[in-house]
C-alpha cells in the first residue's frame, strides 16, 4: 500500500493507536465488537463479557476512544460502542482480520 507523504498520519495519532493496541484487555474489547454480528454493542454486555467493573471498562473505552478505534454514543443511559471503520481502513487496513 502506498501512502502519499500528505496522507501520513501524524505521530501523535500513531503513539495513541498503537498504545491503545498495546494492552491485550483492549485487543479483547476489539475482538468481541468484530465477533458481533451487529455493528455495535452495549458497553454494559462488553464489560460482563469481559467480566470488568464498570469504572476498568470505562478506561479501556476511552483508551479505545480517544485513539479512534472506537465510537460511542449514549441511548437513554446505556453507552453503545462500535468500531470506527474508518481509522482502520485508513491506518490499518486488514488489522481486524488478524482478530
């Protein structure tokens, strides 16, 4: 793949996605949403899943979050999380298949 010097991202981007891939817990959070068959997924059945405390589960997705590897967005008082397909087809295209 070949990336125009204009398309690379810049460091800081990268140091916060490949921190966010460095812990195998978040890997896991990434390996249940691409084993899901809807897009996304209650932030409340990832945790139990996971068996994680609400407040662990609430730093690995703003990890996740903050490096674009995730979305989330609230329903009433559930917080639902989905991949940003984006980030990876832009910055790692064919990643997720290795999960």
């Amino acid at each position: 793949m070949n990336i125009n010097i204009s398309e690379k991202p810049d460091n800081e981007t990268l140091t916060k996605i490949f921190h966010a891939l460095s812990d195998p817990t978040r890997l896991e959070v990434l390996r249940l949403l691409v084993s899901r068959s809807s897009d996304e997924c209650n932030c409340t059945v990832l945790g139990e899943n996971l068996d994680m405390s609400q407040p662990t589960m609430s730093y690995h997705m703003k990890t996740l979050r903050e490096a674009g590897l995730i979305n989330t967005r609230k329903a009433s008082r559930e917080k639902i999380v989905s991949l940003n397909q984006e980030t990876f087809d832009k910055y790692l295209p064919h990643f997720l298949d290795l999960l």
